[in-house]
C-alpha cells in the first residue's frame, strides 16, 4: 500500500493517536486529531466546545452535522498528505471525506484498523495517561512527565469505566461498519494491534511504502 493520506480506524485506546503521530512524524503527514481538537475546544469553552460538551460527557459521538462542516473547514485547501486520527468515524463522515479529496483532485485516503480485542482495550484504557499540553500519551508509570514536551501526565477525563463501555458502544454502532466501506473500496489495511507501540509501529511500516513526497508538511 502506497497511499498519499491516511486514516486510523479503531476503538478507543487501540492505539490511533500513538501510532497515527509517530507515523505523521516519520513520513511529514499533516496530522489531525478530532478528538484532540474537540478536548482543546472544551477547555477554552469555544462555541464548538459548548456545543460538543454534552456528548462527550456522556461518553457518545458528536453528531455528524457539528463534525462534518468542522473537518471539512479544515480541509478546505489543506486535502494532501494527511494522516486522519478519529475521522471518519461514521460512514456519512467517511462519505464526507471522500468527497473533499475528490473535490481537491486528491486520491481519497486509506484507512488503518487497528484492531484490538475488549479486554486489552479496558487494560489499556484503565492504564494510559495523556499529556495535557501536547496530547501525547504514554502508559501509567511510566512516566510523569511528558517525554515530548515535558508537561504534566494525566488520566484523561472520558477514561472512565462507564464511558469507556458507552464510547466502545459507539464504536461498534457507528465506526465498526467502516472496516467494510473501506474494504469494499480496497483501501483498507487490517492489523492486529496486540505489542509494544514499537512492535505495532514497525508491523504498520511493513505494510506501507511511504515516498518522500511527504516531505512537505501543510
Ligand atoms: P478520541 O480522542 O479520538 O478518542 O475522541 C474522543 C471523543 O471525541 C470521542 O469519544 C467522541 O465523543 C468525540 N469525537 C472525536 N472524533 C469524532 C468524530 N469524528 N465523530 C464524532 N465524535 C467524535
């Protein structure tokens, strides 16, 4: 698989935001993380911030119709080269997404699904850590501080059990259907996920070739 932009399927804690940064980094993708930019828009009580509070507190999806006009707000001008982390996550935001590439004269993206089984998801979730300054994550005791910018360590607020349980619900609802719509369009790439970071990093370097024409960031 040779592809120009990316996106990370997966259930929450599978690994989309450490594997998706580290190979936006590796090969000079543009990374964006919806999650992360809706966390950022909750702590500045943006009006986006305020209108996705409630979902996230209840551990649910943002509605397609505040999701899809943001990312496509984003992309307008920016579709190359990208590596997606946590959009699409329903198949009218992957409908969404094909349409923007195609739009930009751009080949839409591939996707990655990491799959990993139940129990390691809620080993993993009851034992990550993120960092709130630049949202980089790492496994408790491992580290207080963060090893990318130096900032402080913490449990992330959805981490907890019953939103964990609510959040892998919505997974298999919404954004599970999309191992098959990329499949259908031979864009997918399925792994299985279980390892080190390091070990999942290199099973999905195995799988690709990136070219240096990803040089150039956007
Ligand atoms: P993440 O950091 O990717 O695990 O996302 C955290 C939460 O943000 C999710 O559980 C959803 O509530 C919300 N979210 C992030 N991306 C999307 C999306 N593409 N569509 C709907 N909700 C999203």
């Amino acid at each position: 698989m040779t592809p120009t932009s990316l996106v990370f399927l997966g259930a929450p804690a599978s690994g989309k935001g450490t594997q998706g940064r580290r190979l936006a980094e590796l090969g000079g993708f543009f990374y964006l993380s919806t999650g992360g930019l809706l966390r950022a828009a909750l702590r500045d009580s943006s009006s986006m911030g305020e209108q996705a509070r409630p979902f996230l507190d209840r551990g649910e999806y943002v509605p397609d119709s505040i999701m899809v006009p943001m990312v496509m707000e984003l992309l307008k001008s920016k579709v190359q080269n990208m590596i997606l982390d946590g959009f699409p996550r329903t198949v009218a935001q992957a409908e969404a997404l094909d349409i923007a590439f195609q739009d930009g004269g751009k080949e839409p993206p591939s996707a990655i699904f990491l799959d990993v089984p139940m129990d390691e998801l809620r080993r993993r979730v009851q034992g990550r850590l993120e960092c709130s300054a630049c949202h980089w994550v790492a496994s408790r005791g491992q580290t207080e501080l963060c090893s990318k910018c130096g900032g402080p360590m913490l449990p992330r607020e959805d981490d907890d059990v019953n939103r964990f349980e609510s959040r892998f619900r919505e997974f298999e609802r919404l954004t599970f259907p999309l191992v098959t719509f990329y499949e259908e369009r031979e864009r997918l790439l399925k792994l299985e996920a279980l390892g080190s970071p390091d070990d999942i990093h290199h099973r999905i370097l195995s799988k690709l070739s990136l070219s240096k024409s990803h040089g150039s960031k956007i």
